[in-house]
C-alpha cells in the first residue's frame, strides 16, 4: 500500500520510485505473449501511464526554475527568507507541480552526494489541516519528523523542537500544501499562518506555499499579507487556451501525453483531431485532461483496443465539423 507524501516514508519512497519506462511493443509481438506475460505488458504500462514522469509544461520549468533561484539566494540569509507561492483553481496541477519539484530536488542532491546521511531530509512536505490551529500546524511537521507529540507541550516548545530538528537534519525545502486551508477569516487560522512565518525565521529552509485560489483565503491581505508578499513570489498555474499564439501549447500537451499513454496502436498525433472538443471538456485543465485520457487508455489497453476512442466519446470528426458550424 502506497504511504502519503506527507510523511518521512512516503515520501522518501516516492522519491526513490524509478520505473523504467516499458520497451516499445508491436501488436504482433503483443499478441505473441503468453497470456501471463501478456497481463504483465499491460499493467506495466498502466503503471508508467499513471506514476511515471509528469509532462514538463512551460508553466512547470517557470515555478521550478523560481523556486530555484530563491534556494540559492536563500543560502546567504539569515532572516527574510525569500519563498514561493503556488496558486490556481482545483485540479490545476498544484500539488503534482511542487512534489515533482521538490522530488526532482531532492533526487539532484542524491546525485552529487549532498543529500547527507541518514538522519538527512533535504525536503520536508506538508499539507495545512482543515480548521487548523498553531498546534496542528506544527504537529503535521512533527508527524513528517517522526516525533512525538508530547500532550504536555505548548505551542513555543512544539516549535522549537521542530525547528531544531529540521536544523539538524539540513533540510533545504519545506512545501506546506493546501494554504488556502488556512482562512484568514479565523482567528486560529490567522495564528496559525504566524507560526509558519514564525517557523521559517527559527529554521534554514526554503518555504513553497500551494493552495487553490490562495488570495481569496486573506492570506496575502492587510498587514499580514503585507509580509506575506514582500518574501513570497506568488505564482499562478493556469488553464491552457486553445486559441490564438496559445493553441500550439495545448497541442504540444496533447502529444506529450498521448506519446506516454504507451498504446500500440495510437496514431502519433491523432489526438489533435480532437483537439478542440478536448478543450471543452475540460476547460483546459491539466488534471481533467490528463484523467479523462487515463481512463480512456487504461479501457483501450484492457479491451485490447490498444488506442484512444475519442471518436466514441466525441463523435465523427465530420460531426464534430458540423455542430461547430451551427
């Protein structure tokens, strides 16, 4: 069973998961498999479908390219750290974007060996509760931590444990998702957003924030805000249009993810006929988008179809034609 993110195992796991992306398979050579290995193809590559490497968008190399930048200038501050915020509508691509950074981060300082022993966590990644108070805030770092919640420490100590902690274990990055969870309407909410900028000043570390619609939360309103936004770039995911300079982005994301979906015999490129009532289904949303098409695929590699059935979802192309020149 896979462990949430949001702990020091699940997300050390997800880090290290490497799937090797399935050999290329012809419908004959499909055919020629022996029903076990036959089964065997096909969920490897459902499996790469869902859990293999996420499509670099533009707006992906943007937010991870920033959050880069204030890493290292974060290096050489001792107080006002610089950090980022993450901000869209649901189902946008948040949380795929800042895990898949802060994975790629981490698995970067693997790689030349400054990912420190075991008692290293160069990320930390959290996610803000329902109703959250100071107490809750500081016991989902603790719980990522491995520490215990001892019943008799206030809020002061549960900090400063913490921060010394992550002190002690170099961590770098500190994603907190699900920001807008903290509502800046509640008293304990407005609190409990003053502990993690309390948090960040007692620790090293770069925060990234995501959160849907995170403006409409108050937290970058009044003087609060103020703060908020004089450290954090805030930076918007968008849904992708289908008009104008803007259509060629939409058809690159179609490509890229019809080419991972791994079906034998998808036409490259066919999805592009498509293209449009894509769009409307979905509104240009990455996460419907990518489901939508997951779903069809996982269908089209069980019933041996092996490619998308846009058609039977969409209509003829010549319908298609006709309903948009009514």
């Amino acid at each position: 069973m896979t462990q949430a993110i949001s702990t020091r195992e699940g997300w050390s796991a997800f880090v290290s998961e490497t799937l090797d992306k399935p050999v290329p398979i012809t419908r004959s050579e499909l055919d020629a498999l022996s029903p076990a290995d036959r089964a065997m193809n096909r969920e490897a590559r459902k499996q790469f479908m869902i859990r293999g490497p996420v499509v670099n968008t533009a707006q992906f190399a943007v937010i991870e390219t920033e959050i880069r930048r204030r890493l290292m200038l974060n290096q050489y501050k001792s107080h006002g750290k610089l950090g980022v915020i993450v901000s869209g509508e649901p189902n946008i691509g948040k949380t795929t974007t800042v895990a898949h950074i802060a994975r790629r981060f981490e698995r970067r300082r693997r790689d030349v060996g400054r990912a420190g022993g075991a008692n290293s966590i160069p990320v930390i990644y959290v996610c803000v509760p329902p109703s959250c108070t100071p107490k809750l805030m500081l016991g989902e770092f603790a719980h990522f931590l491995g520490l215990p919640i001892r019943t008799h420490y206030n809020t002061g100590e549960l900090m400063n444990t913490v921060a010394s902690v992550v002190a002690a274990c170099g961590t770098e990055l500190i994603i907190v998702d699900e920001i807008h969870n903290l509502n800046q309407k509640y008293k304990q909410m407005r609190e409990a957003s003053d502990t993690l900028k309390q948090l960040s000043e007692k620790c090293p570390g770069t925060f990234v924030y995501a959160g849907v619609e995170v403006e409409a939360s108050g937290l970058v309103d009044g003087s609060r805000g103020r703060q908020v936004t004089s450290r954090f770039q805030i930076m918007h995911l968008h849904k992708f249009e289908n008009a104008g300079k803007a259509r060629a982005s939409w058809a690159d994301l179609l490509v890229a993810i019809e080419g991972s979906l791994g079906l034998i015999d998808q036409e490259p490129g066919a999805i592009l006929r498509h293209a449009t009532e894509l769009h409307h289904a979905t509104g240009g949303v990455i996460g419907d988008l990518t489901g939508m098409l997951h779903m069809l695929a996982m269908d089209a590699i069980d019933d041996g179809t092996e490619r998308l059935d846009l058609d039977g979802v969409f209509g003829t192309v010549t319908a298609s034609i006709a309903r948009a020149s009514r």
